[in-house]
C-alpha cells in the first residue's frame, strides 16, 4: 500500500503548485506546501481526514496498517478538493 500512496501522491503533487515537496517512509507520509498547512488540515480534518501537521508548513499523514485502496482514494481526493 506504501507505493500505491507514494504513486498517487506524487500524481497529485504533479497537479498542485502549492506542493512544494512529498516525502515520507513507509506509511508516515509528508506533503510540505509553499504556504502555512493549518488551514489546510483544519478543512481535511472537517471532511473526516485525520492528518496532523509537522511544522508549520507540513500535512503529516499517518494511516493504519490495514490501509486499502479505498482509503488511500478517499484520502487523495479530499486533498485534491482541499488544495
């Protein structure tokens, strides 16, 4: 699941500027924007994506381990409309 999330999360990166870096190991995944992320995660939170930041300009993303495809679709497009 860890390679489908980095494949569909740089997709997206590739999508939005205001992507400035994705990285992460494993299933710990960081999306970093060229602008503060608090806004950011609050709408992603509101939508029923639990994301937490790292710093101030960092989407932190810690899924579980029974992590499927459904999940990771879901995820990408509340990012997709939130960013």
């Amino acid at each position: 699941m860890a390679a489908y999330l980095d494949q569909k999360r740089l997709e997206l990166a590739s999508q939005k500027t205001i992507i400035k870096d994705v990285r992460g190991l494993g299933l710990m995944k960081g999306i970093e924007l060229s602008v503060p992320a608090a806004p950011y995660i609050q709408s992603l939170q509101e939508s029923g994506i639990l994301v937490i930041p790292s710093g101030t300009h960092v989407i932190r993303i810690l899924p579980p381990l029974i992590l499927q495809k459904e999940h990771i679709q879901t995820l990408i497009q509340s990012l997709n409309e939130v960013l």
